[in-house]
C-alpha cells in the first residue's frame, strides 16, 4: 500500500535539503508517520509546500520526501490550477494508493478537484478554524481591546483584528474542503459533529494520534513536583485563555501567594519598551501586560521561549497542575501530553475536550471564561494530594490507551484499507450505472 502524506510543516530528517523558507512544526505528526511506516506492506512519502523553495525530491532511510515552490500566503487562497499542478507532478511520480492530507483549513484538500478520481483522498481534521471564529471575538469580548492596540493595529496591520480577517479568509476554504471532500479522520465527538454539519454524506473514521517519544518517558510524581506551580501550554493569541488564567489566579493568590504560572510566550517580555508597545505592539500582547500589572502577577509568572519536547516533558512534571483556559478545542495535543505524563489538568468543558476526559475523574472541569471557578478548581488540586493523584493516575491510564503505539499504527493501516476498498467498490458502482 503506497501512502501520500501533505503536511504543512516539513519533517525534521528532510529539513536540512530544503531550499526556500520551509516551516518546521507540527511536532506531533511525524511520530505516526514513523510508526505508520513500519507496518508491513506500507510505503510512505511525503510532500511539504515551501515558500520560495525548490521543486525537491529527496530519498532518505528508504522514505522519499518532496517539496514544491509556493509564494507567501499560496497555501491560504483558493488553489490554482498551476498550484495543483505542482503537486500533481509530485503525486504522479510517486503513484499512490491513498493521498492523506493534514489539517483542513490550509488549501491541501482542494486538490480533490484536480486528483485522478480513481484515488482516494483521506482529510484529517485537527483544528476547524470556521468553527473557532466565533470564539475568538467572544474571547475577549470585555477586554476591552481598542485602547490596547499600537499605531501599527490601528493603520491595520497585526493584531486581533487582523487574526479574524485572516481566519475568515481560512473558513472559506475550510468549507470548501468539507464539501467536497468523502473521507476524513477525527477523534472526538465534537469534529464529527462539525462534519456532520457540513457534509452529512462523508464518511468519518476515528484515528488516535501518538504523541513525541519524551513524553511516554517523563511521570509525574507529587513528592517531585513544586508546589503551586501551574503549567499552561500555549499563551499567543486570546481562544487559548490565558487572560482567564491571569484572573484565576489573582483569585488563588490569596491563598497561594507563591503561585507560578509558567507559560511558553515568545511574543512578549515583560520588560519590555512601553514606546515598543504603543507603535509596533499587538493588542492582545499589551492587554495582558496590562493585566499582570494590575492584578500585581509579576512575580508570579515565568515567561518560556519555544519549548523542545524533552524541555515540555520536564516542564509537565514540575507542574503542581496542567490548567488548559482556552475557550474552544477539539483534541489538544497538550492535554495528551499532560495527561501522558501524570500531570494533573484542569480543564475547559468545551469542544472535543469532553471526549477525552470526565470530570472529576481524570480532570477538573470549568466553563470557558469562568476565572472564579477556574481558581476553584486548582485551588482543590493544591489543596488535596488524594484528589490530585485520582486524577493523574486515571488520566495516565487513559493517555495509554489512547496514544498507543501499535494500536494506532494499526489503526491507520485499517483506515486506509478501509477507504481503499470503499473507494473502489464506490467506483466499480458508478461505472456499472
């Protein structure tokens, strides 16, 4: 079986070949392309569009890897015919069984109109921008955000505002793809919620996803951990609650007066220039600054720069807690990572979020934006070890199952024989008529 893969971002190995301005990232795909890949009678390739790169074809360990040139934004518009060209060029000299495409909010999935028909083409879902637009303004719907924006917001460029415009620009394409498109991977009841809204005829396939070696290696351990430290995964843009997180805990600080936050935030330090701030700073950058000041947190938050996976599995078992703010998700690999390692979470009732974890039982759960309930919650896993290692344990317990390894190198194989067979029975049918 000859597998065709298309991510955005390019993967560590072929890294090094690539011409042009390749991304490195989605740090959680190339574990299940790696265990994918020892399944037998599975050949693996890949393809990663480069902004002003080199049509590239590289063999390395037997896998070949593939780039193509893009322009600045190309992978956000509607796909042009010459676009698709360039990856056909590609698919056609691999020859594939099945082409799976990652993410549906970049344009990858257009090329179901210009694929031979008589392949299949599988979508992963991970996140679904259209779905998140509204949850995004209602965000930071009180924040108050206009008088935080810079001269650069203002004339605009950069900013909240700008992140909906570019959103809405996804959520079209987005749409596109789930209409046209048959086949698609989810994990949660959520995503296939959101398909099911908008193409009740596709057919939905539930595939696991494995997670950076570091953290099947990396346990939790209460006795280790220091206390009244809280782990937040991602701080960058408001969906992921952070400024709900600030609130919480000037809540907690008066019980906990030692309270950390640690926080990966590479936009932004505290110190510095306010001058910075007013003409090229962004919005929601200077509304938090804005927030720890006033709720007096400046002690009380560690700010990271972009974390290595062994760099966040430590981080995970320093942690009293793993709290996840944001106010929508579907499947977070950080709440994976988190619940892998042991680390208790706290956890917003939204989304997929719900599929992965119950309340009380392998989390504490809050509603998005609720910051006195949030306090709530982590107040009682600072304040009840019996409570805080129920919930590590049954959280560990799941994170096994669910991020098996050779169960979802299985899984997937299934899928694709799956698709496969569907796909071609499908057109046996449609010829005969």
């Amino acid at each position: 079986m000859r597998v065709f893969w298309i991510t955005h971002d390019v993967f560590e190995v072929f890294f090094p070949y690539v011409k042009g301005q390749p991304t490195k990232g989605g740090s959680w795909v190339a574990p299940l392309f790696y265990n994918i890949l020892q399944q037998p009678g599975i050949t693996l390739a890949s393809v990663t569009p480069v902004i002003n790169g080199n049509e590239q074809k590289q063999e390395i360990d037997g896998v070949v890897y593939y780039s193509i040139r893009i322009s600045k934004n190309e992978n956000a518009s509607v796909m042009s015919a010459n676009l698709a060209n360039r990856y056909l060029s590609v698919i056609n000299d691999f020859q594939p069984d099945i082409i799976h495409i990652h993410g549906t909010e970049k344009n990858f999935a257009l090329l179901r109109k210009y694929v031979d028909t008589k392949i299949p083409i599988v979508c992963s879902i991970q996140g679904i921008v259209s779905s998140c637009l509204d949850y995004l303004k209602y965000s930071v719907a009180n924040a108050g955000l206009k008088k935080h924006r810079s001269v650069k917001n203002r004339v605009g460029r950069g900013g909240v505002n700008s992140t909906l415009r570019k959103w809405r620009k996804y959520s079209d394409i987005e749409k596109e793809v789930y209409r046209i498109n048959r086949y698609f991977i989810g994990r949660t009841a959520w995503d296939k919620a959101q398909l099911a809204a908008m193409n009740a005829g596709a057919s939905y396939f539930h595939g696991e996803e494995l997670l950076r070696p570091a953290f099947y290696q990396h346990v939790w351990k209460i006795d280790e951990c220091e206390r009244h430290r809280i782990f937040v995964p991602s701080a960058e843009y408001p969906l992921k609650g952070f400024h709900t997180l600030l609130q919480a805990a000037a809540i907690l600080k008066r019980q906990f007066p030692e309270v950390k936050i640690v926080a990966p935030l590479s936009s932004f330090t505290l110190k510095s220039s306010k001058i910075k701030d007013v003409f090229i700073g962004e919005d929601y950058s200077n509304y938090l600054k804005s927030e720890i000041r006033k709720l007096k947190l400046t002690e009380n938050i560690i700010l990271r720069k972009r974390l290595s996976a062994d760099e966040m599995a430590a981080e995970y078992s320093k942690a009293h807690l793993f709290v996840l703010p944001s106010f929508l998700e579907n499947s977070p690999n950080s709440l994976g990572e988190s619940m892998m390692t042991g680390t208790p979470c706290v956890a917003p009732s939204v989304g997929g979020v719900t599929s992965i974890v119950k309340d009380n039982e392998s989390s504490l759960l809050f509603s998005p934006g609720d910051y006195v309930f949030l306090a709530y919650q982590i107040a009682r896993i600072f304040s009840d070890d019996e409570l805080a290692l129920k919930i590590s344990a049954n959280a560990r317990e799941i994170a096994l199952r669910r991020h098996n390894i050779t169960q979802t190198s299985r899984q997937y194989y299934q899928i694709y024989s799956e698709i496969i067979k569907q796909h071609h029975e499908s057109s046996t049918d449609s010829s005969r008529a």
